[in-house]
C-alpha cells in the first residue's frame, strides 16, 4: 500500500466521520525498517515518523534530519528513565507516559533542559498485564501529576488488545480525555486506523502499511 493510498484512506474516513481530514495526524511508524524504505518515504514527503527505541532512533534520525530537514519524531515504544534525558533531546512528541516515576523524572529533566517534549499519557485501556500503560482507573491521578509538574501533556494513547473490537477501547480512551480537558488521542494502527478515525483520533501509527512487513534485525 502506498503513502497516498493511506492518506487517502485517512481522509475519507475523517469526512465519513464529519470531521476535518487536516485534524488527523498520519504518523510513519519506521521500527525495525531498512533505511531505504525510510528514506523512500521521506522522498515523497513525509515527514512525521515514530520510533520504538531510543537507541535505534539515535542512529539513524540525526543522519536523515541533515539530508531531509526537520522532520516530526514521536516516540510511541516504552521509555526507561534512564533514556529519558535522550528522549526529550531527541523527540519532538512522547506518546508513553504511563507510571508516576517517569513522570517525576520528565519533570526534573524539563526543569532541567528548560524545554519538553509534547506528552501523551499511555492508557492500558484492556488490563493487559504484559502491556505498558497507566490503567484505566489511575489515569486521572498520573495525568494530574504531570499537569501539576508543569508537563505538556497534549493527549492519551492506546493500544487495543489484539483480536478484539478496539472500538471500545477508542471510545474509553475519549472519554477519559474528555474528562481531563484533553484533545489528542493517539489510537489506531495500521489495522484499525479508520475506526480510530471514526471514534476521534488526532494521530494514528501506521507502519506495516506503508513500508510493508517489518525486517528485525
């Protein structure tokens, strides 16, 4: 599937839903892919990407924002504390805030460089034990710590168990958003990115479908 193909398909799903195609975010999900598919991409014109890792992002971004210019860089994979500091240096946008520790330690590390990444609070929407992300019923509080810490959290993000309807999940996530006086849901994938659409989504990670199957290294 081509980059216009999606872009495409995002739009129309954003009208269908009533809403401004212009309000939906197309992020390239470029983990674990070759750099000449990246670099393909980014010759048509894309130029918001998001990564799973730190250390994979500093090896291959720096090298692309000289040849290409600035581009748009989300982290949507778990962040040690460890890698914050790196993170925030190398992000634009932060989409897995999702415990208290790494809360306090952006807020430090913010006071600190005197500049921060734009945050999304990772929402555990189905439970999942082997998932990161704040459950459900502790998001009001983590999100009021990372407001009260002075953080720009911008939105919530969620990833739906597999094999279920994500609709609810989609609906859970606005509605939590809602409540806490937030606009941006990051939700939807490459499989369910138009029902994300069509339940409010600000920004959606697709990567399979545009670059294809991922090659691990």
């Amino acid at each position: 599937m081509t980059l216009d193909t999606i872009k495409a398909r995002a739009a129309q799903a954003a009208r269908q839903a009533g809403r401004n195609p212009g309000d939906v975010t197309l992020i390239a999900v470029s983990k674990v892919q070759p750099l000449d598919r990246i670099r393909s991409v980014l010759t048509e014109g894309q130029r918001i990407f998001g990564e799973n890792k730190v250390q994979e992002a500093q090896g291959k971004w720096p090298g692309f924002r000289e040849t290409f210019g600035a581009v748009d860089l989300h982290l949507i994979g778990p962040l040690q504390t460890n890698k914050a500091r790196s993170a925030m240096e190398l992000f634009n946008t932060i989409h897995t805030v999702d415990r208290p520790k790494l809360v306090n330690t952006l807020i430090r590390l913010a006071q600190d460089i005197g500049s921060c990444p734009q945050l999304f609070i990772q929402i555990n929407t189905g439970a999942e034990p082997q998932k990161a992300g704040v459950l459900p019923q502790d998001a009001d509080s983590l999100i009021r710590a990372a407001q009260d810490g002075d953080l720009p959290v911008v939105g919530l993000m969620c990833i739906p168990p597999a094999d279920f309807d994500p609709a609810p999940h989609f609906d859970m996530l606005r509605q939590i958003a809602h409540r806490n006086g937030l606009s941006g849901l990051s939700m939807g994938m490459s499989g369910d990115f138009e029902t994300a659409i069509a339940h409010g989504a600000t920004h959606i990670r697709v990567g399979s479908a545009i670059f294809g199957d991922r090659v691990p290294a």
